[in-house]
C-alpha cells in the first residue's frame, strides 16, 4: 500500500486547466505571428509594385531623351497648339515665359525614313508619343498620373548660335494599393547632331 501510495505521488503531469492556458498561449502568439507575417509580405507586394511603377516612369523619361538626343528640328507647343506633322522644317524655342507643354521633333531612324515629325505630349494624365495626327500611344502604367509636363527649349531655331537643347520636367503620382506616391523627375536633353 505504502508503495502504491509512493508511485501515485511520484507520477506527475499537467492539469487539464494548465493545458488550455498553454494552448491558449500558444494561439495567441502564433496569430500575431501570422499577423505580421502577412502584413509584411503585403508591404513587400506594394513596394514591389511602387518599384514596378518608378521604373516604367524612368523607362519613358529615357526613351523620350533618347529620342530627342538623337532628333533634330524641335518645336515647342503649348497645350492648345495642334501639331503640324508633315511640315518638318518648323522649329520654335519655348522658355518659361511661353509654356511648352507638347514638343514636336524629327526622329533619327535606322534605316532612315522619309522625314515625318513624332511628339510627346501630356493628354489626360498620361505621357503620349504620337507618331502622327490621333495616332498616340500611352508610355506610362495606368498606375501613373502626370499632372504636369513642361518642355523648355532652346537653341532650336536656325537664328539661335547654340546647340539645341530640352529641359524636361515631369511631377505626378503614383497610386498603388489605393495610396499615392508623389514623383518629380527632370532631366536635361541636348541634340547630339549639330545640323545647322
């Protein structure tokens, strides 16, 4: 009996009360865990997308240099000019006196073409590239709005004793995820061929 008594005693384990509260416990901290574990992962697919956006941004802003690098005959526009494409010889400065919201230019092309004029121009929030009289493309995600796109030219008129040169600058947001990231890029162009 003694010895019955003295293993009874000897043979210990957990309440059923300690066990909830252990458990419970346990629940707890792995839901936070969880928690912020989904929170950073949907923090990481926003910042990507944000990325994804900045970089389209920063694609359209090098081809639009590039091609300016390379075109010549610039003609500053304002917003309510229409753009004469098949008269190639046009070319007007524009400074901030006289706002340039569109410019018109002729490209290089490899092979080269019969001289047409391309433009790039601000048209509901979205930077265009026009090839032609209604026939523009959007070069920025739909995650993008442009509010303002100014281009100060000089140089470009045969009068001028300078080299041609573009000074571009571009503010927007980007929304992702239903927040807004404001954005200002501006960048210098000046016309690689001087033909004058």
């Amino acid at each position: 009996m003694i010895l019955k008594m003295k293993l009874k005693n000897s043979i210990k384990g957990f309440t059923l009360i300690e066990l909830m509260v252990s458990t419970t416990i346990f629940t707890i901290v792995m839901v936070m865990g969880l928690g912020s574990l989904v929170s950073t992962s949907n923090a990481a697919k926003s910042a990507n997308k944000l990325r994804i956006a900045v970089d389209n941004i920063n694609f359209a802003m090098e081809s639009m240099t590039r091609d300016l690098r390379m075109g010549t005959n610039y003609y500053c526009l304002s917003s309510g000019d229409t753009i004469n494409y098949s008269d190639t010889t046009l070319t007007k400065n524009c400074n901030s006196s006289q706002v340039g919201k569109k410019i018109a230019f002729i490209p290089q092309t490899k092979p080269p073409e019969i001289l047409k004029r391309y433009a790039y121009q601000l048209y509901n929030n979205k930077l265009q590239k026009c090839t032609k009289a209604n026939s523009c493309i959007d070069i920025v995600s739909d995650k993008v709005e442009i509010s303002y796109l100014r281009f100060y030219v000089s140089g470009a008129e045969l009068s001028d004793n300078q080299q041609p040169s573009v000074r571009i600058a571009i503010k927007g947001v980007v929304t992702v995820g239903g927040m807004g990231t404001p954005f200002s890029i501006q960048t210098m162009v000046s016309q690689r061929s001087v033909e004058k």
